[in-house]
C-alpha cells in the first residue's frame, strides 16, 4: 500500500482556497461552453472523475488535468505570465540580498 502525504492531509488555507476558486471558474467555463464533463474528459483522454475532482478545486487531481481543462476551454493564454521570472518581486528581492552578501563576504576575506 502507498503511503499517504501528510501534505494532502493538512493543505494550506491559501492553497486550499485558491484550488476550490480554480475548480469553482473551471465548473463555470465547462458549462458557459454547454460541455458536459464526459465530453470534456473524452477529449482530454481522462475520466469523468478526474474533471470532477478538478472542478472540486482537489489538490491531489494531478496538474495536467488542471492544465488540459484550462487548454480545452481556450484559458491557457491568460496563464501565460504565472511563474513568470521576471514578476517574482519577492525571488527577486531575495537573490539581490543573497548577491550582497556574496559580495561584502568576498571583499572581507581579501584583508
């Protein structure tokens, strides 16, 4: 028997509440196209249930079903700038404070 993640088990509120809005607008753009879910889950190659738990926002439904539902209803375009490098402020933030300590720490060993 597998053994279960303990991440599963106690996912966290900001996590939780971003999958179930995720799942709530990907219910929501299912039925604006008038798709059912067999439909969906037919062209996606999956079953029915995995695009249910997907549209219950489930943290354990694998990324690609996300992903592949966001495909079909023609959403991936607006996901173009998730994780995009270039607006992580905080990484950002925090590689330039790394860079000066790399820094300080190199020019205090050359005395």
């Amino acid at each position: 028997m597998a053994k279960k993640n303990s991440f599963f088990q106690n996912v966290p509120f900001a996590l939780d509440n971003a999958l179930t809005t995720l799942g709530m607008n990907l219910r929501m753009a299912r039925k604006r196209r008038n798709l059912s879910a067999q439909k969906v889950a037919d062209k996606l190659g999956i079953g029915v249930r995995s695009v249910m738990d997907a549209e219950k926002g489930k943290p354990t439904t694998a990324i690609s079903t996300y992903m592949g539902l966001l495909w079909v209803y023609d959403l991936l375009s607006d996901m173009k700038n998730l994780a995009d490098p270039m607006k992580d402020m905080e990484g950002i933030r925090l590689a330039a404070v790394r860079k000066k300590r790399t820094i300080k720490s190199e020019l205090d060993n050359d005395f």
